[in-house]
C-alpha cells in the first residue's frame, strides 16, 4: 500500500507536469493475486539464516523499497542448529552487500517476499542444493532438516 501511494505521488507531484507519449509504462510491482513474477535488481543488507534475508530492491524511476524475502524451492537446515550457522554463513559470503536479480512472486505467510535469487548466472537456490546445504522444498509438513 506505501508502495501504491508512494507512486501515485510521484506522478502526480508536479515533477511531471504533462503527459508525454513516449513515456514508459510503468507498473505498480507486487500487485496483491498476481500470478506472475517480476524481476527486479536489489542489494542484498542482511542474511537471516540460509533462506531468509533483507534487500533494497531497485523499483525504477529512483524509487527503492527495503524488505524481508524468502529463497523460493528450498528447505534449510534451521538456526539452532550448527548445519543452520553454516549455511547462514556461506549465504552470507555468497551474497551479503551484492548486487543480484530477484525474482519475486509472491508473500509467505510470514509476510516475507517468495523469491528466486540470481548471483551473475547462477542461482543461489540451486547452488545450495548441489552443495548439499538445503533440500528442495517439498512443500508443508515437517521440515527435513531438524
């Protein structure tokens, strides 16, 4: 919602007096029941634990948000553990003050942004995989990790 008003404001501020056809359209990003995913450049701030940081994302025309966000397809293993304290800590060598593209699609029920994360070309998501640092997730129920 800050997000909507904040836009709303800016284009009707004053700052951009008249319409212009060659003006790009721009859309309001994480529209509530949207169904696809938008992509966006962000600056990682933060790393929780291996699936769970904070960003500034990048929404165009200067405007940036900072949120939480949740790695979309896979499970860590949890904090409290010693496996959760290394993978938190390679996630946070990996892509803690870089640059990525994020893929974003929707809220968890947490109320973190579901992402996918791009570092260069590779995936974060799948390189934990193949480093045997999380499992995909497989959905509700009991987390595989204890």
């Amino acid at each position: 919602m800050k997000l909507a008003i904040l836009l709303l404001w800016l284009l009707f501020s004053g700052s951009a007096c008249s319409p212009a056809s060659d003006w790009p359209i721009v859309q309001i990003p994480f529209a509530r029941g949207a169904a696809q995913s938008e992509r966006f450049v962000a600056t990682i701030l933060s790393v929780y634990d291996g699936d769970s940081f904070s960003a500034r994302v990048e929404l165009g025309l200067g405007v940036q948000m900072v949120d939480k966000f949740r790695l979309a397809g896979v499970d860590c293993p949890e904090l409290y553990t010693d496996a959760g304290k290394e993978v938190r800590d390679a996630v946070r060598a990996r892509m803690l003050n870089e640059i990525v593209v994020l893929t974003v699609t929707r809220r968890d029920k947490y109320g973190r942004w579901l992402a996918s994360v791009g570092i260069g070309d590779e995936d974060l998501a799948t390189w934990l995989v193949a480093t045997g640092r999380a499992e995909p997730y497989k959905g509700r129920g009991p987390k595989p990790f204890k």
